[in-house]
C-alpha cells in the first residue's frame, strides 16, 4: 500500500470516528463491504433470472404456437393421422404442455381422436396434460371437467369418483352441482344407491334453484 492509500485510509478512519455512528461503520466495515456486495449480486442474479424467464416464457408460447398449427389443428384437418398425431403430442416438452393458449385447440383434437376409436390415447394423453397444472388451479379444474366424462364413458367408474370428489373439494366454484350430480349417476351404475342418494340429496338441499336440483328430482323418483 502506498503511503498516499495509507493516509486516505487514515483520514477516512479519523472522520467516522468522529461520531457513534461512524464509529459503529468504521469497525464494521469489512461486514459492511460485504454485505454490499451480496445485495449487488442478489440484484444482478434476479436481473439475469428474470430476463432469462421472460426469454423461457415466449420461447414456450412461439413452440406451442408451431405445435397448435403443425399438429393440433392439422390433424383436426385430417392432414395428419391419429398415430401421428399421438406421437407428436408425446414429444411435446413439458413447458409447452404448460402453455394455456393451446389447451381449447387441445380438446378439440382430443374429441376428435376419440371419435377415431382411440378413447384410451386421449385419456392418456389428458392425463399427463393436467400434471403441469397444480391441483387447485382453474386449469387442473378445466382439465378435469375434461376429463371426467371420458374416465365414465369407458367405465373407469373408481377414477371418476376420485377426480370427482377431488374437484368438489378444490376451491373453484364452478358447475359445482353439476359435479355432484355426475358422482350420483356414477354412483348408481356401480350399484352404490345410498351414495347416489346422499349426492342427488345435497344438490337438492344445496343448489335448490339449479336446473341439476330437477335432475337429482328425476332420480331420487326413479
């Protein structure tokens, strides 16, 4: 150190010594320095991680935009086949599968492949589309308004209830009645009467005014 750094460090020592507080910074200031120097980092890090993120994100939406025009809607054209069409979506990263703007292109295509006789695919592939969505969000609920009809319709009667009673429990209030009212008749065709009675009950009690509190009507009379 030379001998003009030395007495600027004096000076420096001798001015903050001057008051408790400058004190308190004088014999602190190697934490000091530190400490500054984290928070530096720390705001540089968020900086790149944020601008990395948004990078991430429209990277995610110009892929997902490729896969709803060059699989999605041309299979829903009949320019491809259902096979293909299948194993394209299983290439699908998992990011673009966490892409919301494709999902109604998704469903289309989904009604489709299943009117091609491959209703054990579009269950499958519906599936592992809702594991990119937390239980409780409007899109897992989406998904499983989806899905639902499709586990009943092959008879999947136990994974319908699950998911049922699942969606019941979420704090998404939409078509609530209706879903108590599909646990019902799924209830009934597995001969479960009290269970199907208990549901039709609850929309009656619940949701009175509903057009769903007529059907419950129907089948308590049944």
């Amino acid at each position: 150190m030379t001998d003009e750094s030395q007495s600027l460090d004096q000076t420096l020592d001798q001015t903050l010594n001057k008051t408790d507080f400058g004190h308190m910074i004088n014999e602190n200031k190697t934490a000091i320095l530190i400490g500054a120097a984290i928070i530096v980092a720390l705001i540089v890090g968020f900086s790149v991680y944020s601008s990395q993120s948004e990078k991430a994100y429209q990277e995610s939406l110009s892929e997902a935009y490729v896969f709803e025009q060059e699989v999605l809607s041309a299979y829903n054209e009949d320019k491809i086949k259902s096979d293909v069409f299948i194993q394209k979506v299983k290439e699908l990263p998992a990011n673009v599968k966490g892409t919301n703007t494709i999902v109604p292109a998704l469903f289309v295509s989904l009604d489709k492949l299943v009117k091609d006789g491959k209703e054990k695919e579009a269950i499958t592939i519906l599936e592992n589309w809702k594991t990119n969505y937390s239980g409780g969000t409007f899109m897992a609920y989406f998904m499983g308004l989806k899905l639902a009809p499709l586990y009943e319709d092959n008879q999947m009667y136990d994974k319908a209830i699950d998911l049922l009673q699942t969606m019941i429990s979420s704090k998404v209030e939409v078509v609530k009645a209706r879903l108590y009212l599909d646990l019902g008749r799924i209830y009934l065709k597995k001969g479960n009467k009290e269970k199907a009675n208990e549901n039709f009950n609850f929309i009656i009690s619940n949701y009175k005014d509903s057009e769903f509190a007529q059907t419950a009507t129907l089948y308590l009379g049944k």
